[in-house]
C-alpha cells in the first residue's frame, strides 16, 4: 500500500486499539490486583529522573530568569518566583512527566509485551477490550493514566524547592514572601485544567507504548524496534496532546 494509506491505517488501529484500551483501563480501576503492581513500577523507576528534574528546572530557571529580570527594570526580580511558578506548573513539569513516561514507562511496555507476544504468552488478540482478551492493555494503561500525574507532582514540587533555595542562599527572599510571590498571579482556573494534561499524557504513553509491544514482529529484532518504536511515538503523542490541550483550555477557559 502507499506510505499514506499506510499511515492511515496505522492511525485508525491505534485509535480503534486506545479506545477498547481505555475500555478495560476502566474495567481494571475497581481491581486494583490488577494495576497496582505495574503502577508501581512506572512512580518508582521513574522518580530519580522526575527529581533530577524538578531540581535542574528549578535551579536553570531561576539563573536564567534572575538575570532577565534584573535587566528588565528595578524591582523586577520580586517576580521571579511569579515566573518561575508559572513555568514549571502550567506547563514544564506536566511536559516533562509525559516525556519521562514516554522514555521510561513507553519502552518499558513495548518491550514487556512484545516479549510476552514473542514468548507466545498472550493468548488474545490485542485488539480486543476485555481483560482476558487484551486486559493485558488495560491494567498498564491504568496505571500509566494514575502515575504520570505523580511524577508532575514530584517534579513540581522539587522544581518550586530548588528555585526557593537558590533564592534563599543568594539572600534575596523569605519563605512568606516567596509563597505569596508564587502564587501572586496564578489561579486554580490555570493550574488545575494544566495538571489534568497529565492524565492524557498517561492515556497516550500507555495505549501507545501497548500498543507497540502487542503489533511488534515476532523475534528479538520485533522486541527491540518495538521499544524504540514506543518511545518515538509516545514522545511525539505527548507533545501533540499537549498542543492541543493547551488549545482547547485556552479556548474554553
């Protein structure tokens, strides 16, 4: 076929395969036996990296605005926590959970069930809903949908602490007034609908990266692509629903 009819039809699959994904995802929320396990594994590995993170944007951040600020106009840099906040919660840390989950959580799945798909140990066709006919989906896409949300927090949370620390050593703040500056400009209506991204992100990095392992070829070579295939399309998911969520929250908002 030609490379658009296939591309195509690689998008209907994906999107017939993320529906009935979805489907058992909300199958499996009352089981937790199902999804605890694997939701696990994604916070656990994945919160070095989110920490890393959080700490490196958080430290940058504040040396690059500072600077920016303080040629800007007097008394300009009282706004750097304002700044640095608007950043990291509105859009760096949900950007940056979805992108180590693509990264981490993404191969992780690829390569878990395209091995499971080579070992013949999945006995359904991965196109199906219900948890014994493609459940394998279902659980993973759960915990996905649950732990990128966690890493956001994580990453936030770390990010808005090295930047108050920094702040603190160079002797320019107090915590009172480094919250109230925080804070000063944002409001629920702009930081929460921002959070919830992160539950897209999770949608589209878990069926995504399932959905690369259980259409991998078969033999070690079909196991390897399938990871690198999971990352590349999870990574690009990501910043396309974030694109256009950001859109739709600003037209909505």
């Amino acid at each position: 076929m030609p490379p658009l009819i296939d591309a195509l039809a690689w998008v209907g699959n994906l999107a017939g395969f993320g529906a009935r994904a979805a489907g058992a995802a909300f199958t499996a929320l009352p089981r937790p036996r199902w999804w605890v396990r694997p939701f696990y594994g994604m916070v656990v590995g994945a919160l070095p990296l989110a920490g890393v993170a959080g700490l490196a944007l958080g430290v940058v951040i504040w040396l690059h605005t500072r600077d920016v600020l303080a040629r800007a106009a007097p008394g300009a840099v009282e706004y750097l926590p304002t700044f640095l906040a608007a950043d990291v919660l509105l859009e760096l840390a949900p950007v940056g959970a979805g992108l180590i989950a693509a990264a981490r959580t993404g191969a992780s799945l690829g390569c878990e069930l395209a091995s499971m798909k080579v070992g013949e140990q999945l006995d359904f066709s991965p196109v199906a809903g219900e948890f014994r006919k493609g459940g394998q989906a279902g659980p993973r896409v759960l915990a996905a949908v649950l732990a990128v949300p966690v890493l956001h927090v994580v990453i936030a949370t770390v990010a808005l602490g090295s930047g108050f620390v920094a702040e603190t050593v160079a002797g320019h703040t107090t915590p009172l007034r480094y919250e109230t500056a925080a804070v000063r400009e944002l409001y629920l209506a702009d930081v929460v609908p921002a959070g919830l991204k992160t539950l897209a992100f999770g949608l589209v990095v878990g069926v995504a990266g399932c959905f690369a392992g259980l259409t991998a070829r078969e033999g070690s070579e079909g196991v390897g692509k399938a990871a690198t295939d999971a990352v590349v399309v999870c990574a690009l998911l990501v910043l396309a629903a974030d694109v256009l969520l950001v859109g739709a929250i600003k037209a909505f908002g």
